[in-house]
C-alpha cells in the first residue's frame, strides 16, 4: 500500500512533533512546515522540512500538493514586536486558501475552547474567526479544542513548578476558582491522528480526563514535585504585576493581562466528555525530579530558531 503524504505545521516544536510522531509509526510519509528550518530534526531524514512561505503562496500551495492531510498548530500565544495575533489570523488564512489550491483531502486544525468571535481577547476571537473560515471551504475538517497542554516541552506548567521551586509565595488571580482542564500532548496527538482517518466535520473539546480550579492546579503541582509553598489569593493586578516582573528579569513574558482574563473567565473549561486519558496528577508524580528545575522561555524559543526545545 503506497504511503499517504501527511503535512504538519511546527514539527520541530511541541505539539506538532507528536503528531509527526505518531504518523510515522503508522507508517506514513510525514512533512513539516517551519519558520525553523535551522532548529535540529528530530526524526531525520524521515520528515522534510519546507518553509512557511506565507510571503509566497505559490510555493506554499507547492509545499502542500499530493497531502492528504493537514494538521495546523501554527499559532503565537500573545502579540509581540515580531509576532502577532493578527498576522496569526492572516497566515492561517493563506494557509487554508494554499491547502486547498493543492487539493488537500482534510485539514484537523487545532483550537481553544470557547472561541468567540465577538470574545474581546484577540486569542479567542482569532481561533473563531479561522474556525468560520474552515467551514467555509469544501474539504473536510476536524477542530479539537485544548485548554492547556502538558508534557516534557510544555511552558505554563513547567513555569508553575520552576515558580514553587524559586520562590517563597505562590500568587492566585483573585480566588483561584476558575477550572482549567489539561489535556497531555501526545493525547491530543493521537486524537489529531486518528481524525486524520476520518471524512466528517467534526468539533472536539479536547480536553483531559481531570478539572482542576487554579488554585487546586498550583497546590497538586506544588506537593508532587515535594514543594509545600504558601498560595495566596491576590488581587488580579498585583499577581499579574508580580509574574510580569518575574518575567521581565527571565526575559520572557511569563503572563499576559488577557491569559488572566481568560483564565477567570473560566474559558478554559467545558461541560464536554474527556478526550484524553493521561492524568495531569499521574504525569507530575513521574516527573518530579525534573518538572520545574528550568525557566521555559517563549521568547527564546522564538529568537532561536536554532535550538531545539
């Protein structure tokens, strides 16, 4: 049986390498489309590696002929000099227009819950926009909705654990009571996986087998990596001041005034069935010695487009 040809955004990054990954022990031919054509590869000569070429979309539709399947996961978490929402949206755009000009078969796109296009936080209406204008076209598609991913690369739970271990008080955005519902990156891999067989559209919550309010998050993270810290509740401002100084002198942005907005807007959790298996409480226990240990920098992982993550 002759390999399918599977395209993947970000497949030297995070969540798009588990997806390449998970293709390739299917047996597939896999590609990767990167702004990081210098970052190593981790999977060899058995994934090639094509640029964005958003700037050029001829060759972006080139990039992308004989696919059977696209899996995006291009996206920027918040607006900075060299990246931004709004050129997110438009790449993603171009992204669509080009997948279908080459004939893609299906596209499984990846999400937020709760998107909304009249939602006054650019992250959320942004994914709705880019939703609408999936439907639009007429190959078939699947979008998952995470909330927040864990696993060995990931940020805001790494950067949780690094701030229990560096410092002496933990500080809550107001109570702490809004829900988060994490879901492991090689669960949403193997869901984006198995949609990529699939013919129907479908919408998927894709979130973890275990809620969490963000106080109960910081306090499990806390005792499995043997951290006992003091949490308090704070002021929204005041703790979001603290975590952008924090970030400031790591010379990143550890938070945005709108991630704590949409984390209080409880955003980030749904009434829906799980979709992963893999519990957040089972994988910090595992990771103890490790979680935590090494600031993970936004910021660098986007200057350097030469180291791996």
């Amino acid at each position: 049986m002759a390999q399918e040809l599977h395209v993947v955004t970000g497949a030297f990054g995070y969540s798009g390498k588990y997806i390449a990954k998970r293709l390739l022990a299917e047996g597939q031919r896999v590609r990767t489309l990167t702004n990081s054509m210098q970052r190593p590869n981790p999977f060899g000569n058995q994934v090639e590696a094509y640029p964005y070429n958003f700037d050029s979309p001829d060759d972006l539709v080139e990039s992308l002929r004989g696919a059977e399947v696209l899996y995006n996961t291009y996206w920027v978490r918040f607006n900075y000099s060299f990246f931004k929402y709004q050129s997110a949206v438009r790449n993603t755009l171009i992204l669509f227009e080009a997948a279908h000009k080459a004939g893609v078969k299906r596209i499984i796109h990846i999400g937020i819950t709760n998107p909304s296009k009249d939602s006054p936080l650019e992250y959320f209406a942004g994914k709705a926009r880019l939703e609408e204008a999936l439907r639009a076209f007429d190959f078939s598609y699947a979008i998952l909705r995470p909330t927040v991913l864990f696993g060995k690369e990931d940020i805001l739970i790494n950067n949780i654990a690094w701030t229990l271990r560096h410092l002496p008080v933990f500080g809550l955005f107001g109570d702490g009571s809004y829900r988060l519902q994490p879901i492991y990156v090689d669960d949403l891999a193997a869901l984006a996986v198995a949609q990529g067989k699939g013919k129907s559209n479908t919408i998927i919550d894709a979130i973890g087998p275990e809620t969490f309010t963000y106080r109960e998050l910081v306090q499990i993270i806390g005792e499995n990596i043997g951290v006992n810290r003091l949490i308090l509740s704070m002021l929204p401002v005041l703790a979001y001041a603290a975590g952008w100084t924090v970030g400031h002198l790591m010379g990143d942005v550890m938070i945005t005034w709108s991630e704590v907005k949409g984390l209080m807007a409880d955003l980030l959790h749904t009434d829906s069935p799980a979709a992963g298996a893999t519990r957040l409480t089972e994988w910090t226990r595992l990771h103890k010695d490790t979680l935590g240990l090494k600031y993970a920098s936004e910021l660098a992982r986007r200057k350097d487009r030469a180291k791996a993550y």
